[in-house]
C-alpha cells in the first residue's frame, strides 16, 4: 500500500470542517445532518448535507490539496460514474 499521509490530512481537514459545521446543531441553526451518506444514486456531494431551521439544504462535497500551484479542477466533483474513482474508505 502506497503512503497515504495526504489522504489522512484530507480527512482531517474534512472533518475540522464538518464539525465547525455540525456545531450549528445544538444552537438551533441546523436540524438535520448527514455526514458521508449518498442521499441519491451517483451522489457527488455526499460529504456533508445539513439542512436548516428554515429549511434550506446545503451539500458539501470537501477537496483538499497541499499544492497551492496546481488548483483542484471542477472535474474532480462532475465526474461521471463511469470515470469516478473508488470510493473512499476512511482509515
């Protein structure tokens, strides 16, 4: 197995960045959270779906890169199933 070091980062930027989110829970903001969950078939944005008090939807689909000179193409979020790559495990 290769070295995963930047994969575990991106997870934990991921989750940082879920829970800054999900605090919104307990103070009412939020009422509803879905954390890494395909809510339909093909789901690209399956990291985090929350959905307010006023009953707006917000998905989120995290990227992480250390490479500040090669920005994340859109691709990276609209490819087709076909083209998708292996679904993440986390460690």
């Amino acid at each position: 197995m290769g070295d995963l070091t930047a994969a575990h980062r991106g997870y934990e930027y991921q989750d940082l960045l879920e829970a800054r989110r999900v605090v919104d829970l307990p103070l009412g903001g939020i009422v509803v959270v879905h954390v890494d969950e395909k809510l339909v078939p093909d789901d690209r944005f399956d990291d985090l779906t929350v959905i307010g008090a006023d009953g707006c939807r917000e998905r989120t689909q995290f990227k992480h890169s250390e490479n500040d000179d090669h920005p994340l193409a859109s691709a990276s979020s609209t490819l087709t199933s076909s083209a998708s790559p292996t679904p993440r495990r986390r460690p």
